[in-house]
C-alpha cells in the first residue's frame, strides 16, 4: 500500500490518499479527529473502470497562495492558501488524474479523465464516510427544487433517502465537518448522496435522479471537486473555500454588479405582478425605505409596460428586476434576444425560474445565461434551481439562487411539502445551504403571515443570511409601519467582513458583519427563549459607537437558561406567571410576537450587552461609528 499525505498551511487539515491493492481511497483529518473516514475514489466509464488496477504513475507537490475579490460577498477579500497534490494512475493504457488540496478549513479533491475524444460516465464511485467517533450528522432529502428541511439523521438511517449537498457532520470536541461539491458545470452536472443498509455511513456520490444515462462528455473530463470543510462552526460559516474551487469571474467589467434591498411585492399579493398601479406603488416603497431595487415578479408580460416601470422607477433612484421562466431562456439565441432587449429597456437583472434539475443539461443552461447576462450587463437570481457550489467567484453577478424553503413557504404551499420555514430551520441553514453560496430566502415577514417567531427575529435574518439582493417578503404597508423599519432602512446585503459569534444548528444563531465601519448584528434562537450575552471585543479599539437595538419586548417577563441554574430568588413573580397558566395575558404562552423594544446607547470596544430572547425570538443591532 502506498500513502500519500498533505497537510494544509498551518496543519491544521490533513488530507491522505491510500492505493491499496489497485484501488484509491481517502481520508480527512482536523487536528485529531477525523473529519472523513476512508472512502473510495473513482470513476467507471464505458471505456475503462476507474475503481480497481490502478497504478500510480507520478506524484506532484505543489501550493497556492493568492488573494482575490468578489464585488458582491460576505467578506472583502478572499485568501486562497493550501498545499497541493496531482496523483497520476494508469489503467490498460487510460490515464485518471487525482488532484488534492489541503486548506486549514477543509480538504477538496476531484478527477480528470485525460485523454481525448468523446466519453461516457456510468458512474462515480466516490464517497463521504461519516466517522463511527461522530456525534450526528443533519441532512435535507433531495428534491429536485432543494426545498425542504435540514433534519438531524439516525446513522442507521442514512440509507433511507437520497440526501442533497451539503450535509453536516458534529465530529465532538467543537469540531466539525461540511460534506460538499464545488465547481458545478454543464460538463458533469450536479451530484447527490446515497448510502446502503450494509454501510449506512459510507455516503455515495451519485448523478442527477433525471439523468436517466451515462453522463456524455469529451475528454479531458472533469468532476465537481468533492470536499470536506472541517474545523469550528465559525470556520465552516466564514470560510471561502468552495469559491477558491471555482474558476475566476467570467465578467471583465463589474461596475454593473451592484449588491442591493429589493421590493416585491409577489410574496403577500400574487397577482400584483400584473397590475402597473401597484408596481408603481412599489417603487415608491422601495424609494421612501432607500431600497435600491424592486421586482416585477411572475406576470407582468401584456401586463405592466416595463420601459415606462423603469422611466417611472429613475425618477425616484430606483432600479428594475423582471422575471422569467427558465423554459422560455433555453434557446440560447431567444435568450440573447430577451436580454438584448431588456437591457436596452434599462433593466438591471433577471429574476430566472423553475430550473429543478442538477443534470448536465440544464447546468449548461446555467453557464449559457451567465455568459450572455455579463454580456448585457445584467445581474442574475436563480430560482427553483440547483444549489450554488461557491460560483460567486466566477459568476460575481448571480447575486443569489433560492433552492432553499424560504419565506414563501409561509404560505399555503402545505399541499406540496408539510410544514414551513420555522425558527429552527432559520437556526440551520448558516451552518448547512448558505454556506454553499447566496440565497434567496425572502426573509422579514411581520403579519402577513403566521411565522411562529417575533418580529425582531424576522428582522435579524437580513444579517443571519446571506443575499447579495435581498427580497423582502413582506407588504409594503406592513413593513413601513413596523417598529423595525429603521434597521431595515440600514440594512446592508454585502459585507466587508462576516463573524459567527455563537452558534448550534437548529437552535441558537449570533452573527456580526461589518460593512465599511459599520457593524449589523444579528441573533435568533429556536424553542425556547435564551439570554445572548455579548462582549463586543470585535469592535475597533478607541472608537465610540452609537447602538440602534431592535428586540423582543418582553414586558415584566424574563428568560432563563437552565444551563444557568436554579432562578434566583428576585424572579418569584416570573415562576408564578410560568406555573398559573390561567394568566394567560401575561403569561410567555401567550406573548405578543409583534411588541418590538427599540433602545439607543453608546458603546465602544470589550461592552458587554446581556439581550434576552424570547421563544423563536430574536434582535437585530445596528453599531455606527460617532464622529
């Protein structure tokens, strides 16, 4: 058996290949635990399989340490730091490279079948294997759409279901570990997951359900990358390195790329896409709130005049996004001509629906759009669509996808999926689909909707998930007279920098951004209350900062954590309240989700803020330097 081993920069990632007996296998490590037991790696094609009788040719070393920018990202500049390594193997003749690469955050690989002419992929013979020291592991079923729960999983259970990218993995000991794909193209087309009831932890990758085939292709070929991020909650949430696997921008010139709040309207009134007086009406929401853009969703063709929308929308210093569906964008010469013109209208970006497929086919689709919108300087936003693989890298201008349940799952969709977006699915998708790129959640909704969570929650999930366009799913009526609208007048969708504070999926979420000096903060809690307890030793040192704090004004009431203790003797009248249910009006069974607690104060660099939360509560808290 020959091993192979890379270690990333500061060895804090070690990543192994193993050519035992003709066959290649892998392992993952972070510090001392082991982040991805031994797995198989290969590849069976029509004309060669990949999966045994290899033999290793050649061994090369190398490493990357560069630094780049996204104009539209959760952090200002993005490193690229690890060690790499190229393996070489042969078979009858056919030659399979394995490239590796260690970074402090995780570990990646991926094949090429080199060559040349045509060839057809049966099947990838890769997997993820879930160490038996392992704590739990969460995962989301596939659906074609990406739009379901994130669900703790029984390991003995894993073989029930195929899962979707990505999955997550607690390792103990704060650590853990990401199981993804990067670099996405139409050449190979996205992948899923599946295990056996003989090695339920041994997660196979397998093709897109509706690529019925072998997957067509010319060589040389590539596969996605396959990767492990490992390290604390925080690495995994800040890290870049799905987008260091992706190519750099496809867009020469990316003045255009604008991040951005936008109206729309399409989420409490569906049919107002089809109605001019209310977009207009929009406009002038989006222009008293300081939004830069509003949406014409689904209907507004024969409908709305889009050329007089946008006249109309200048005036107030507001641009236009318009919608289409996927089917009409599949020839490339229509889709050129659409965007020709709507370009030429003054649109600034195309909201682009109902892909759901990860096959070759319609990943090329993907790549054809991308293209022709930097052509015509249009920015884009996938929905009902694979989910991103850190191609904000090479298409700075997607500024986000859905495949995600998001706001509009609040209403009546139960016919299609039970259940809806609640707080504990707020709590997971950090740690599991945003991290793999921008998402179009649709997040604020105050009374349009029954939520289960208070208002300042809604509030806070502007700055707990990332967007680089950011739909906000409630009326304009009821967002302009809610308590937090200043925040969302401040509100930023690209950060300069991004820091997890605290964190466990499913239940708690405290995150900081930071845009030029200003900080938005963002805290949700899942089930039951909490008390966030803040020390702001992120802050820079010496300066005086203003605090906009919007939270859950809980009255007389006050939450505990039992990890606390027993509740001192000053809380009497709060075991009363909690204990004699009759007191309903009082009582937390029956708080007010809506009553919103604004406060203003100074703070300056090592504060400690004590924020109490309620059930499916939240805050959100904006810190801006004073002069």
């Amino acid at each position: 058996m020959s091993v192979t081993v890379l270690r990333s920069p500061k060895g804090t990632t070690t990543l192994r290949f193993l050519l035992q007996e003709g066959r290649l296998l892998y392992q993952v490590n972070t510090g001392f635990r082991r982040a991805a037991a031994t797995a198989p790696i290969g590849i069976r094609t029509r004309e060669v399989d990949f999966t045994g009788g290899l033999t290793l040719v050649k061994t090369t070393y190398g490493e990357i340490h560069d630094r780049y920018t996204i104009p539209a990202f959760k952090k200002e500049v993005c490193p690229d730091d690890c060690h790499t390594v190229d393996l070489l193997l042969e078979k009858d003749g056919h030659q399979l490279l394995v490239q590796g690469r260690a970074y402090d955050d995780g570990a990646a690989f991926r094949m090429q079948l080199l060559g040349e002419g045509p060839v057809s992929v049966i099947e990838e013979t890769c997997g993820f294997c879930v160490p038996e020291e392992a704590h739990s592991i969460s995962g989301m079923k596939l659906v074609m759409s990406y739009e379901d729960h994130y669900h703790p999983i029984p390991f003995e259970d894993l073989y029930q279901n195929n899962y979707a990218f990505p999955m997550l993995c607690d390792l103990g000991g704060g650590a853990w570990a990401l199981y993804a794909e990067a670099a996405v193209f139409g050449d190979y087309g996205g992948s899923n997951l599946l295990s056996s009831k003989e090695q339920p932890r041994m997660l196979m990758v397998k093709k897109c359900p509706d690529q019925l085939w072998d997957i067509p292709g010319t060589l040389p070929l590539k596969t996605p990358w396959r990767v492990v991020l490992t390290g604390t909650l925080s690495d995994i949430v800040e890290s870049n390195t799905l987008e260091n696997l992706n190519p750099p921008s496809i867009v020469k010139d990316p003045s255009f790329i604008r991040p951005g709040r936008c109206a729309w309207s399409w989420m409490t009134e569906n049919l107002s896409p089809t109605d001019p007086k209310r977009q207009r009406e929009y406009v002038d929401y989006a222009a008293a709130m300081g939004f830069e853009y509003s949406v014409d969703d689904g209907g507004w063709p024969g409908n709305v005049d889009i050329p007089e929308l946008v006249r109309y929308a200048d005036t107030k210093g507001v641009k236009i996004w318009i919608w289409e569906h996927s089917a009409d964008m599949r020839d490339p010469k229509e889709a050129e001509e659409k965007m020709k013109l709507w370009s030429s209208w003054g649109v600034v970006g195309l909201k682009i629906d109902f892909f759901e497929s990860d096959a070759p086919e319609r990943v090329k689709q993907y790549e054809m759009l991308a293209e022709l919108a930097a052509k015509y300087r249009l920015m884009l936003n996938f929905h009902g669509c694979m989910k991103p693989s850190g191609f904000s890298r090479c298409w700075p201008h997607v500024m986000s996808c859905e495949a995600v349940m998001g706001g509009e799952y609040l209403q009546n969709f139960s016919h299609f999926l039970p259940g809806g977006p609640d707080a504990a699915h707020h709590c997971t998708l950090p740690f599991t689909r945003n991290v793999m790129g921008p998402m179009d959640f649709t997040p604020v909704v105050y009374n349009s909707y029954l939520t289960g969570t208070t208002d300042p929650h809604q509030t806070a999930l502007t700055v707990i998930f990332t967007s680089y366009v950011l739909h906000i799913g409630e009326s304009a009526e009821n967002v302009m007279k809610n308590p937090c609208r200043p925040f969302l007048e401040k509100v930023k969708t690209a950060w300069d920098e991004t820091r997890l504070l605290e964190g466990a999926p499913g239940s708690y979420v405290t995150m900081a951004r930071r845009s030029g000096k200003e900080w938005f903060v963002g805290a949700i809690c899942a089930r039951r209350p909490r008390n966030v307890d803040l020390t702001l030793d992120w802050l820079e040192e010496g300066m005086e900062y203003q605090a906009e704090l919007y939270a859950d004004d809980l009255g007389d009431l006050r939450p505990f954590d039992a990890a606390q203790g027993a509740l001192p003797p000053a809380d009497e009248k709060l075991v009363d309240q909690l204990m004699n249910h009759t007191r309903a009006r009082d009582c937390a069974h029956q708080h007010d989700m809506h009553r919103v607690k604004t406060e203003t104060f100074k703070v300056k660099k090592g504060d400690r803020l004590f924020v109490p939360l309620n059930v499916n509560g939240g805050f959100a808290m904006v810190l801006m330097p004073k002069p």
